[in-house]
C-alpha cells in the first residue's frame, strides 16, 4: 500500500504543476467540498425528514450514474423506453457529474485504452490521479485525440441525452443542489438545510463513491477473470457504489448489464435488481449477459488445463520407462 501513495506522491510532483492544472475544475470541487463540510455541519439542524430525503438521494441519484450513464448509455448493455430514460436522466442531472453526453464519451475512451495515456483516469498514474487528480489537471493529448478516433452518433440519437447536452451545466445544478432544497420545504424545513445537505453533502459523497471504482477498484481487490488487467473485484466498492465494485468482471465484459458474474443474492448489485424490476415491468429490455463468454472460456481453459497435465503424464511414464 506504501508504494501506492509513494506514486500518487511522484504524480503530485509531475503533474500539478500551476501551469498544468485545470483551474475552473480546481476552483469548484475546492467550493464544492466545502460546501459539502457545511451540509455536514448542518445535519443537527435538519428536520428528520430532510435527514431521510438526504440518505434516499444516495441511491436514487446514483442509479443515474450507474442505470443510467453508465449501464444504458455508455456500454448499450440494455434498452430502456422514453419514460425511464427520462427518469435516468433526471437523477443523473441530480448526481451532477457532468452530461450524460461528456460521462459516456470520456467512459468509452477508458475501456478502449485502460491505464495508458489516452486513459481519462489512469491508475498508472497513482491512486490519487485515478480518484480525482484526473479532474484537476488538463488532459492528455493522447486522451483528446482518442477521443477523436470513437464515434457516439448513438448517444446524439438520443433525445434525451441531447436535451440535457444542451441544458448543461443548469440543468445539472439545479437538479442537484435546488430542487433538493425545495422539496425540503414540503415539510417546513428551511431551503438552505436541504440546500447543504440533500444537495451539497450528498453530492460530495455521491462523487467519492463513484471515483471509488476508478481508483480503488483498479487497485485493491481480487482478478479471477483476468489477472493480466488493473481492474478488480472489490465488495467495499460495489456496497457504496450501488453494485459497481465487480470491476474486474465488468472490464472483461464490459457489455454486461449486471456488470458482475453472480446475481444480487450472491453479488451486492442494486443497480442489476433495478434493471431487472424495470424489465419486469415493461421499462426496460433485451439485457446482455457474460456469462456465457465467461464459460465458455472458463471450458476452453479446463481443457488446457486437462491437456497439459496429461502430457505432464506421458512426459513421466516415458522417465520411467527410460530408466
């Protein structure tokens, strides 16, 4: 674990260097952690049903990352009707993490060139880089110009997707930090308490547990699929992240819309049991799976297995003979 702090260190020294930082970014997460201090300061004071709002929002708002950017629209792992994909893009507004549009797009790059240069948030570049540094500094060449070489004509398709394109960043903002304040006020509470909580407080939290899958599940954890990749499975994550944490199945399969091997009786996996609800009921369709990618290669690497130990045993009766 030392080595791993002795490289987010190295990093520091290369690459937050004034002239390389991305100020506007610094700037606001700096403002935003603070407020979020406040919000936390701030619970004493709030109305039990504003502490209740905040905890709900957790969840809600991180199925728009997760359901919603991540699952539907940056890897097509199903399909969802208007109606949800509406309701998607609200709670994503509401996470504040950017535009459906911008999350998908600096996704995509990620799978397709992990932990190089072209990588938004490469691990290569140490913990703290991988968690949030990526945000703070300007991007790498290789990034925009991988960025170049992709096509998202499916997400511009998107109705909904463009609408909020053209709508951020206010969109986003007010969704995330106003209406949980106005909706406080139903049950007489003061704006600015669900302004610095259920807005600001669970925003900061909502942000660390996503950033917890580009940094600590790409370094602490398990790669049964594929120990060749950073990516692993790490249950801590996946608790906090609403199932997110199977990470080294999900970068083997990054199609698969449960986005780990098991179900969520064996898995910690909201979002999965979300998904699965929405198609019970007609919101959602045509799930994909990689389970049956994954058995198959599990035979073909029994059968490598079986096949090497035979010739192990050929190769020693033959010793014997020999002798």
């Amino acid at each position: 674990m030392s080595s791993i702090f002795k490289d987010s260190i190295k990093c520091a020294v290369d690459h937050y260097k004034a002239n390389n930082l991305n100020w506007p970014m610094v700037i606001y997460l700096s403002l935003a952690h603070v407020a979020g201090i406040i919000g936390l300061f701030s619970l004493q004071y709030c109305h039990r049903y504003t502490l209740l709002w905040t905890f709900v929002l957790w969840p809600i708002t991180g199925l728009g990352i997760t359901g919603g950017a991540h699952r539907l629209w940056a890897h097509r792992s199903y399909k969802a009707t208007l109606p949800l994909r509406v309701f998607l893009m609200l709670v994503n507004s509401m996470a504040n993490q950017g535009s459906i549009w911008h999350w998908s797009r600096d996704h995509r790059v990620h799978h397709k060139y992990s932990e190089t240069d072209a990588d938004p948030h490469n691990a290569q570049r140490g913990f703290f880089f991988s968690h949030i540094g990526w945000l703070l500094v300007k991007k790498h060449k290789d990034i925009v110009e991988a960025g170049k070489k992709l096509t998202f004509d499916d997400l511009l398709e998107d109705p909904v997707v463009v609408f909020q394109k053209k709508l951020d960043p206010w969109i986003n903002l007010f969704m995330c930090f106003v209406f949980p304040g106005l909706v406080c006020m139903l049950w007489g509470d003061n704006f600015w308490n669900g302004y610095w909580t259920a807005g600001a407080l669970r925003y900061i939290c909502v942000l660390h547990f996503t950033w917890l899958v580009n940094s600590a599940a790409h370094f602490f954890g398990d790669r049964p699929y594929d120990p060749s990749i950073w990516s692993a499975e790490n249950p801590a994550v996946a608790l906090v992240s609403m199932g997110e944490g199977w990470h080294n199945w999900h970068h083997k399969y990054p199609f698969d819309y449960a986005a780990s091997e098991y179900g969520v009786t064996t898995q910690f996996n909201p979002t999965k049991l979300f998904i699965d609800t929405c198609c019970a009921l007609g919101l959602a369709s045509e799930r994909k799976r990689g389970t049956g990618a994954w058995s198959k290669l599990r035979l073909q690497r029994d059968q490598e297995i079986a096949a090497e130990g035979k010739n192990a045993k050929a190769v020693g009766v033959e010793d014997k003979k020999s002798m």
